[in-house]
C-alpha cells in the first residue's frame, strides 16, 4: 500500500511538466541575426523556456539559464549574454510577460519569441510580424510593443530572400511579385527583425 501511495505521489509530480505541454511556434532572434526559427519551428512545449530548450535541441543552440532573486532567468542565448539593460527576452503572442519564462504556461497555437534587446526608459524595441495581406501575393508589417499593442511604424525595409527590396511607409503593403519561394521579412530602425514569411 504505501510502495503504491509512493508510485502515486512521484507520477502526480512528474505529470505537470508533460501534461500541459503544448503546440508553439517559436523564433530566436539575436543581436545581429537569427539564431533559430525565421519561418517560426512548430515544438511541442509548457513554458517560453521549455520552449528555447527545444529550440535548442533542434538548432544545435547554446543558452544559459541562471538563478536569479526572482527565479530561473535565461542569462545568455548564442554568443551573447546580459549587461546592464540589455538581454534577453521573450514574447508570447507579441505581448512581454511580466513573469519568468518558466512561469508562463503556454497554449497551443501560442507564437514564442526570444530576442536580444536593450531597454530604456520606455521600455523594449518593438517587434514585427510580417503576415500576408488581404491581397494575394501581399505582406503587411505590424509592430508590437511589449504589451503587445499593435502600432505603425513611420518606415519599414522589405527584404525578399537575401536582397533588401525596398523601403515603404508602415501600414502599406507590400506586394513584391513572383518571388519563386523566397521569404519575405520586414526590418525598421530601432525594431527587432520580423518573422519570415513564403
Ligand atoms: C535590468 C532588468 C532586466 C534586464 C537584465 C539585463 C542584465 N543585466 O542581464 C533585461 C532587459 C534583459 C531583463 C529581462 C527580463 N526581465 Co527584467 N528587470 C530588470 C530590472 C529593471 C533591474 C534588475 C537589476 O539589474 N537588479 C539589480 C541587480 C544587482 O540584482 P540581480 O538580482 O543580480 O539582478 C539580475 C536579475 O534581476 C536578472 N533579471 C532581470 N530580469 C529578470 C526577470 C526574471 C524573471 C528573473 C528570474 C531574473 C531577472 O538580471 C539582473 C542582472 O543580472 C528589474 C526591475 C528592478 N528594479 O528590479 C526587472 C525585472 C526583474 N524583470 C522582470 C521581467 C519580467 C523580465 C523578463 C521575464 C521580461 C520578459 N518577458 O522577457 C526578462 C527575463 C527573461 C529571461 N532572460 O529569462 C520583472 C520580474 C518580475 C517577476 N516577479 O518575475 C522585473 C522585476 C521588472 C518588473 N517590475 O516587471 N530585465
């Protein structure tokens, strides 16, 4: 009885951290490149951290996770680490949780973000996700501050594969024609890079 109370115990402890795994995208952007993810890697995943694990495992991606007075804190991705208001973070749907990455149970469909930045007194850089437009064959760009709240920037740079394409107002689409395959990515000064997009 108490060996069967024990079994019991251990798989109740060892449960959550599978039982609410779910189905996520995630992306890791660096100081001057991705690192892992443009088109953003399906994993399966509980946490933003769980999910930088399987990045990781995937990419072949060194991080580092110290502990911290708050908690388990992601203190280097790649080759860079933390310095005075520079780092890493991470997004979940676009919006910057104000909890640790092991403390955010994620859902399936959830977009996880980790990215290198530096913050100010207003906070973080904004993010931008490029998704197809209404038009077919057309991108839009949308930046993301850290609540999450959609905004339009003044000027965003257009890439198509490897080539800078061409520089538009924000909020305009983009339409670059046949582009046979190549991805599509969206930059701005002063913004973190955006997904890629076929
Ligand atoms: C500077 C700072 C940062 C910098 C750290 C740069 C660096 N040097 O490495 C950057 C911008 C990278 C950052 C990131 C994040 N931060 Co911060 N950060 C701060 C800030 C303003 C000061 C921390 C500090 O320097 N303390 C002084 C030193 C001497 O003490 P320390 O314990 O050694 O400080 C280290 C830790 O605090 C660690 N750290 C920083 N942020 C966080 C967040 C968590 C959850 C943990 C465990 C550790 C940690 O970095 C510090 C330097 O090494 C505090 C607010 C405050 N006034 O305390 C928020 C604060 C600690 N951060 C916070 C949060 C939420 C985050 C993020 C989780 C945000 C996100 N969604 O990505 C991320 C961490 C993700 C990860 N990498 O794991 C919250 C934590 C709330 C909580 N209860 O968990 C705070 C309190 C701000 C707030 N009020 O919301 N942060």
């Amino acid at each position: 009885m108490a060996k069967r109370l024990t079994l019991l115990l251990v798989l109740c402890l060892a449960l959550p951290a599978t039982a609410f795994a779910a189905t996520v995208k995630v992306r890791v952007e660096g100081k001057t490149r991705t690192l892992f993810g443009p088109t953003e890697v399906t994993v399966t995943a509980a946490t933003p951290l769980d999910a930088l694990e399987q990045a990781s495992l995937a990419g072949e991606l060194y991080y580092h996770v110290t502990t911290a007075s708050f908690g388990r804190y992601v203190d280097q991705v790649g080759r860079y680490g933390g310095d005075a208001s520079s780092g890493w973070v991470f997004k979940v749907d676009d919006a910057s949780p104000p909890v640790g990455a092991d403390k955010v149970q994620l859902s399936d469909g959830d977009r996880v973000l980790w990215y290198y930045a530096t913050f100010g007194p207003t906070g973080g850089p904004p993010t931008l996700r490029v998704q197809p437009a209404a038009k077919k064959g057309c991108y839009t760009a949308t930046a993301y501050d850290d609540n999450g709240k959609a905004a339009t920037l003044a000027r965003v740079t257009w890439h198509v594969g490897s080539k800078r394409s061409s520089d538009a107002l924000g909020g305009a689409s983009f339409c670059p024609g046949k582009h046979r395959g190549l991805l599509v990515r969206a930059t701005a000064t002063g913004a973190v890079r955006s997904n890629a997009v076929k």
